[in-house]
C-alpha cells in the first residue's frame, strides 16, 4: 500500500529521492513470514517507515542532499537503521533534506525542493522536510529525520505531523552523516503521538560505537502515554512570544494554552533572558563544527571527485567547488572564519560561554516546571522561492527550535490548528534531559 500511494502522489510532493522497493518487499515478506510462524514479532513489524538520507544505508546510495556524495553506496548501516531492521521495519527508501542538513525549507537540496502536501506551492519546512512531506501525505507511517537547530520539529509543525527531538546522545549518532556534532540528533517523525512514541522506542539505545551516546536505559514511552496532563506545570517563557511571530500563529497559541489550563496543568510565565543570543550563538556554533566536519570531502576518499583536474590542490578546489552548493559553501566559510587564528577568541570561545548561559536558563527554568510550551516556527508553511535569496530570514526560522539543541534537551513539536488558509501550526514542547516519555506524555493529552 505505501509503494502504491507512493507512485500516486509523491511525483508531486517529491519527498523520495530514492525509492528501495525491492529492498523494502523483501523486509515485509520476511514480516510476514514471522508473522504465520506465531513470531517472534516486534510492537511495529512490518510497518513501513523512511529515511531522511543523511543515514548510512548498507548497499543503498545516501546522498545527504549533496551532489558531492552522488552515487556514494555506504558499506554498512547507521546504528539507528540496524536497530529498524532488526525489528521488522520495511525501510521504504531516502527522503530528501536540504544540503547536509543545512536549510529550513528542503530548497538547499541539490536535486529538488519537496513540496508541502497540504499546499504543494509550498515549502514542507527543512531540513529533515521529504520526511515530513512523506508521513504527511501518508506515503510512510512513519520516518527519521535529525535535529541540529530544529529540523525535526520545525518541518513536522509545517506539516501538521509529529516531531521529536530527542536529547542529546540519547539516539544514536553512529553512521548518520555529521553536520555539527555537539547539536546533531536523530529523532522520530509520525502522524501521531503514539506512533511517535512507539518508533522511538526502537531507536533510544545506548551504543558504545558513538562516543557521546548516553548509557541509560531506554525509556517506557507508552505505558503512561494516557496519562494526561493533570497537576502539571507548564512554562510559558516571555521571549519565545515576542514580535515577528505570525498573528495566527501567537492566536492559535494562546488558544492551545488556555486548552493546556482546561486539561489540568498550570501556566507559569518564565523567562530565559539569554535567548536573544541563541541565533548568532548556534549560525556560529554550528557553522564552525560543519566546515571542520566537511573538510573530509576532498575527492579522495567518498564520492565525486573533479574530472580535469592537475595537481593536488586544484583537485581539493575543483572537488568541492562543483561538488557543495552555496549554502554549505556559505557555512564552510562562517565556520573557516570563526575558527581561524585571531578570531577564534571573539567569535567561537565566545559563543560557547554564551552557549553555557543558555543552558544554564533551561536549568533554571526546570526548577520551576515540568516542561516548556510554545510555538515551534514563527510562521506557518511559507511559499516555495520565497526566502531563497535572503539567507539571514531563513535562519530566524529557527528562532524558537536552535535554545534546544544549544542546551541538549528534548524537544517535540505537536499540531496544535490551523490557518483560516489552512496552512497547519505546530506547538512545541521542551523538557528536562532525558523526559521524553513526559512531552509524550503532554503532546498526546493535547492531540
Ligand atoms: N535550519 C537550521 C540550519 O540550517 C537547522 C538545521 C538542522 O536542524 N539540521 O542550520
């Protein structure tokens, strides 16, 4: 059925870059060969799921939205990938995303935008946006995406699906593609809160082969999941409704909040004063990991590699001159600058001190409540080409998702309406380390 919807709606949504049919009938047939057998089966055999293509696929070529790494087939499996596999999942191809993760609306991918299934003028969000075009439109019952300032979260607010981003090193990072690996984080994405859960159950796993993977248990997602949202206080913080956010979307807001109180949980109005830091903070952060991370794609050892090319260095220039688009040759050089000798001081140590304040906010502010709410994206799907020559307004797209991953906690996001156009809304809900099962936990009351 998903290879059937697939070939009748995605030559329009655009969300597969590539499609492994054969790969993913012979997972289901297994599925069900267990299945007349009596089992052993796993909570979702046999349902069929995605990848955002910046996992390593064993035998299928992953691209991560780069022409560098065209026609790149990797030798083994990103541990996350293993883990689905071995629990039954027919994995049903590579989804698109913007260049090595780097964008907000899937337009940095170097083969084509994905477009938004409830509006295919536009943008399905970004960068994990095929995964989220691809559950929306009911292509997959479920896909994975990672989350460096909000690529999770923000394109599943923009699609009207589910999103969640885990804490830091609770999901492992071993074989998915790094963009900034202090910030990177695979996660979950669904049409529900309950399917949410159940995949991430599958991959929470500590694994000894990523360095900064947690050694804690996997979490019990499900058995409290019902439980509601009684008792429970809720952090409001002040500058995450501050000006530029849309009017439908601060109005769907406020409405989802009063429903929050009407369920049973309590607002407090907090404030985290260091977020106005938090953009500059993470575009330097995250470019500085990135241009140290890409420095691997020399044409020598994955990928593309220039044709006519004399002498070392013209390879090294050729290679990645034709190979990276602009935005990550946009982010190679931030990253270059702020790293370089003489600038490292004010620009990177800089913001790494700035980082610890943001951080220490959330600890504050967790003294006082269970979790925090509020918008996930400023704005609601916007139209594709519309920010494409203003790179600054694309990254305030992620005003409200980057605090998250600067300070390494969970975060989800959750439909929480729509525009009179019909255009979905997302809330967000941010936690304590390691309390998934709790933003579940309030997502699905709120659903
Ligand atoms: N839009 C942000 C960026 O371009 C976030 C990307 C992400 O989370 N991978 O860096």
């Amino acid at each position: 059925a998903s290879l059937q919807r697939i070939a009748q709606v995605d030559p329009k949504v655009r969300a597969f870059l590539r499609v492994d049919e054969a790969g993913a009938l012979k997972a289901a047939e297994a599925s069900d060969a267990r299945r007349k057998a009596g089992g052993p089966l796993s909570a979702l055999d046999g349902v069929p799921v995605g990848l955002k293509d910046i996992f390593l696929t064993e035998g299928v070529e992953t691209t991560c939205g780069s022409r560098i790494l065209e026609g790149f087939v990797p030798p083994y499996d990103a541990t996350v990938v293993r883990l689905l596999k071995e629990a039954g999942l027919p994995l049903l191809g590579k989804l698109n995303m913007d260049e090595f993760a780097m964008g907000s609306s899937n337009e940095s991918s170097a083969y084509f935008p994905t477009h938004n299934p409830w509006d295919l003028t536009r943008t399905p969000g970004g960068s994990s946006g095929g995964s989220a075009a691809a559950v929306a439109a009911r292509e997959v019952f479920g896909a994975l995406g990672t989350d460096t300032g909000g690529s999770i979260r923000q394109p599943a607010a923009l699609t009207n699906t589910v999103g969640l981003k885990p804490t830091y090193g609770r999901v492992s990072r071993y074989g998915v593609i790094a963009f900034a690996s202090s910030l990177d984080q695979p996660g979950p994405m669904a049409r529900t809160v309950g399917d949410t859960a159940a995949l991430f159950q599958l991959i929470a796993r500590h694994d000894p082969l990523d360095s900064t993977s947690a050694d804690v248990e996997t979490p019990d997602c499900l058995t409290g999941l019902e439980d509601g949202v009684r008792g429970l206080k809720l952090g409001v913080p002040r500058e995450y409704f501050a000006e530029g956010m849309d009017p439908e979307v601060a109005g769907t807001l406020r409405a989802s909040l009063e429903e929050l109180e009407k369920l049973g949980a309590t607002l407090v109005d907090v404030s985290l004063p260091h977020t106005k830091y938090a953009l500059a903070t993470y575009y330097l952060l995250a470019s500085s990991e990135a241009s140290s991370n890409l420095a691997r794609y020399d044409g020598i050892r994955y990928g593309q590699r220039a044709k006519d090319a004399r002498g070392l260095k013209e390879l090294y220039t050729q290679t990645r001159g034709q190979g990276f688009g602009a935005e990550v040759k946009r982010r190679i050089m931030l990253g270059t600058y702020a790293l370089s000798a003489g600038y490292y001081d004010a620009y990177y140590l800089r913001a790494q001190k700035v980082r610890t304040l943001i951080r220490e906010d959330f600890t504050k502010v967790f003294q006082q409540v269970d979790a925090i709410v509020s918008p996930t994206s400023p704005v609601p799907a916007f139209k594709l080409g519309a920010k494409v020559d203003d790179p600054l307004s694309m990254y305030l797209m992620d005003v409200y998702t980057l605090p998250c991953n600067l300070a390494g906690l969970p975060g989800l996001s959750v439909p929480c309406g729509f525009t009179q156009a019909g255009l979905p809304i997302g809330m967000q809900l941010l936690g304590r380390p390691f309390d998934e099962a709790r933003l579940l936990r309030i997502a699905r009351a709120f659903e």
